[in-house]
C-alpha cells in the first residue's frame, strides 16, 4: 500500500480554456441563423419566456424599424462581447463591477415599452390564445396533403393488378427494394435465397411491376430503364432501340461513328436517334422524390437608386418582440413575493437581451451587406463576369468585427440584387491573377470559360489547353488542371464529349 502511494504524485498543470456563457451562445445562434431558422429559434424563446410577447406589424414604431435597418444602436456592440448593461450574475444578483439598480433598469424598459405601445388594448394574460388565429393555423395543417411516394403507388397498381394472392407478396416484397429513383436494387438471386422463392417465379412478377406507371419503373440498370420506355411507346423496332440495346457502352462516349458503322447507319442519324434518346427518363421515380428544392427567404434587398443602390433588410420576416406589460404591473403589485419577483427580474433580462441580440443581429447583417454591395458595384452593375476578388477579412476590417463574425452572419442568408438572388456567400471569392495587377474573381472566370463552351464551334470543341491560351491572351493567367476543375464544377464534359459530328 505504501508503496502503492509513493507512485502517486500531485501536480498542478495550467490549461486556458474558452467557454462561452449561455447568452452569448444564444445571441452566437440568432447571428448565424438564416431567417426561416431564427423565425424557429424565437418561437422556442416565446414559449420558453413568458414575459416575451410578439409584436404585430401594426404595432413597429418607426423608431423601431430604424433600429432594424441598420441604425446605429443605443448600446453598439460587436455580436462576439455580449451588451454590457444585460450581464447577469444570477448568484449574485448583480452586474459585475456595477451596482444593480433594478428599478432603474425597469424604469428603462418601461419608457422602451411605452415606444412601442399603440392603442391595442393588452389583455391581463400575457399567453392569451389568439383562437381565430389557432384555428386558421390547424385548418392550414388538416388541409395539407402529404404526397404520394413511389412505393405507395406501385402499391396501389398491384391491388388493382390481376395477380394471385401469392404473387401480390412476391410483387411487394420486389416494390419494397425498388428505390425512390424507381430501381431494383436487389438481384433476382438475393430475392429468391431471401424469400426461398424460385427466381424465374420473381422474373414473371417483375415482368409485371415493370408493366406499371412511371414506365421504365423495376428496372436494374439504365440500359434495361430505357429499353423498358422505348418498349412501352412501342419502338423496339427503332433505331433508338438498337442503339440502347447493343451500344450502350458507346452512346455513353458518343462515339457516333463506331456505332454508325456498326449498324450500317450514316454519323447524322445515329447523331439524332442519340438526341431523341436524351429525352427519355433515366430517373422513373423521380415525380414522386421529395421535394429537394430550397426555398429562400433573402434577409437583404438591394434595389437601384438615384446615388447608386439601397440597402435594406427583410424586416417582415423578423420577428419584432417586447416585454410584457402584464409582468411589469405584477412586479409592481405590493402581494408579489420574493420568489415571484427574483422570477420576473430573471425572465426579464433573458428577454431584455434577446431583443438586443435580433437588433444587433441585424445592425451586423446590414452593416456587412453595405460593405459587399460598395466593393461589388461592378457586379451589381453588370453581372457576374464582374464579380472581384473579396474576402472575409477585407469585410471585417473595414466593419469593424471579427472574421468569424463575418463568417457568421453570412452563413446560409441570401441576398437579392438587381442580378437575381444570390447567397452572400458568394461574393466571397478567390482572386485569379491578371497582368494588369488586380486580380478577377474565380466566379467570373468561370462565367467567362462558361460563355466560351457555349460560343464554340460544336464541330470542334474547345480544349482546356485552348481555352487557357485564349484566357491567357485576354490577361488571365490560369493552370490547365484550374480549367479543368472549373469546367467540371460546372458540369461541363470534356471536349472529346461535347463534339457534335
């Protein structure tokens, strides 16, 4: 034992570790929310809060939509040092270094609420149901209907098939591993071993599923997905057919000439059967996939104006909140005890510093936009081609925040601008050298190639090599494999590919 203990030694070791305090997390995540997100986050903090209660639009001063669209604030703040006079030390119940004067500070909030205060007469419960509003909002969600999935449908054209009890399990039990894309992604021998099933019973149920709607539905490859199409318009006998069915392999590398002479065709017949098999679907499933599009809510505006453009922020989809007069008039009431007022002070800091979060959040936002829409002029002016190089940094220092800070505020917000909708992330881009000194954006070299494929001589397609040459000689230097990796990322083939004989 003792010997146990002369093994065992103390020692002090010193570790500098950063942790951040609840609110400042909390006003982290209202920074790098996108709108629809911070319109989830604030709704947790209403339920969570009661003294919180959601303004109408009706109800937003001008003051406060001054506040909102970037004005500068009372008590200005980088997002990363959380406001001084809502620092709260709820052991102590006081500001640290500071003597908490609480009726001060409700004093304060009171003369904020009487801002924001119109006519509307406040009911005495600060929950009160609002039933026209939550029976629209339960009639919207009875009244949604959910989309119909591949699987269900096929389903249902298996009970309406004329197939024996027993060949209705074997025709679900093939649907069950048919994909969304509208695959069999099973073997007829991994079904048969699986279900002990003989496989040419399974090759005559899936005659049968691959007879349904969406046609080419059941099939096991993309060869097998298009002659099921060309079977169903009754095109067996076509030139398409034969090309799926014996050249797959070289329609896929358009090697038009080989499959000419294979089948005794001319390179212009065998160009356009190509074309019409282009239209034929290599996804059966795909009207029944999820919906997989992103439905953007821009946070900032940018419209022409007579000094060039305006900045403002979408500050209807924000939303607008204040303290509760109700919990006020409760902390004033003489009968409240200790407990119940500790409460309401506790509740309403927490709510006191949500507000300023949103409105901070916003000043940020709307600070940062201003920056990249004057170091981006040319592109608001011209397009894309006149994207310049820009970086995080850059917008920082000029702000007067931290990069992440940056990096935060723009992550996943959109911004719409006289040139479409784009997410302002984007403007943040690389810079390629040029001979003049000043650089060109990756995203406008890339619209630049992009432009070029689409001009060139389909009979004779650009090569990366050409086009660097041709970059090269407009001032751009470039390496072939950036080229290549630009093309790629815009999903365009390699010239062999592109020709058109």
């Amino acid at each position: 034992m003792r010997g146990m203990a002369q093994g065992l030694h103390l020692t002090q070791k010193m570790a500098l570790q950063q942790v951040l305090a609840p609110q400042l997390q909390q006003s982290l995540a209202l920074l790098q929310a996108p709108m629809l997100e911070l319109k989830a986050l604030v709704e947790q903090e209403l339920q969570q809060n009661p003294v919180l209660e959601e303004l109408s639009t009706s109800e937003i001063t001008q003051q406060e939509k001054r506040e909102l669209d970037g004005a500068p604030l009372s008590d200005p703040a980088d997002p990363a040092e959380p406001p001084s006079d809502v620092t709260y030390d709820p052991a102590t119940d006081r500001s640290p270094g500071v003597v908490d004067d609480f009726q001060a500070e409700f004093e304060r909030l009171a003369q904020v609420d009487q801002e924001w205060r119109d006519s509307i007469v406040q009911a005495n419960s600060p929950l009160r149901a609002r039933e026209d509003e939550e029976e629209r909002r339960q009639y919207m969600f009875d009244s949604l209907v959910a989309g119909t999935s591949l699987q269900e449908q096929l389903l249902e054209q298996v009970r309406l098939s004329d197939l024996t009890d027993d060949d209705r399990s074997v025709a679900e039990m093939i649907i069950g591993n048919i994909d969304d894309a509208g695959y069999l992604r099973a073997s007829l021998d991994e079904l048969a071993f699986s279900t002990n099933t003989p496989i040419d019973r399974i090759a005559q149920v899936l005659k049968v599923v691959q007879s349904f709607h969406p046609p080419g539905v059941g099939a096991r490859d993309l060869r097998e997905c298009l002659l099921l199409q060309l079977e169903r318009a009754g095109r067996v006998a076509s030139l398409e057919y034969a090309i799926v069915d014996k050249h797959m392999e070289a329609l896929g590398r358009r090697r038009f000439p080989d499959i000419a002479r294979a089948l005794g065709k001319t390179t212009d017949e065998v160009q356009q059967a190509s074309e019409r098999i282009s239209h034929l679907e290599p996804r059966p499933g795909r009207d029944f996939m999820p919906d997989d599009h992103l439905y953007v809510v821009p946070e900032i505006f940018v419209q022409r104006s007579a000094d060039g453009y305006s900045v403002s922020l979408n500050n209807e989809a924000v939303p607008h909140l204040r303290i509760s007069n109700t919990y006020k008039d409760l902390m004033a009431q003489p009968q409240s005890t200790p407990e119940v007022r500790d409460y309401i002070r506790e509740k309403i800091r927490a709510g006191k510093f949500l507000i300023k979060s949103l409105h901070q959040r916003q000043h940020t936002i709307s600070n940062i936009a201003r920056e990249i829409v004057g170091r981006q002029r040319e592109f608001m002016d011209q397009g894309v081609a006149h994207l310049r190089p820009m970086t995080m940094a850059q917008v920082a220092e000029a702000v007067g925040v931290h990069e992440t800070t940056v990096s935060r505020a723009v992550s996943g917000k959109y911004m719409d601008t006289p040139q479409g909708v784009f997410e302002m992330k984007y403007f943040f881009t690389a810079g390629i050298p040029t001979t003049n000194g000043e650089g060109m954006s990756n995203a406008s070299v890339k619209g630049i190639i992009a432009n070029m494929i689409g001009q060139e001589d389909r009979a004779k397609p650009l090569s990366d090599e050409e086009i660097v040459r041709r970059l090269g000689a407009s001032g751009i230097i470039i390496a072939r494999r950036t080229v290549a990796k630009y093309r790629s990322e815009l999903n365009i083939l390699p010239s062999h590919l592109r020709k058109v004989y």
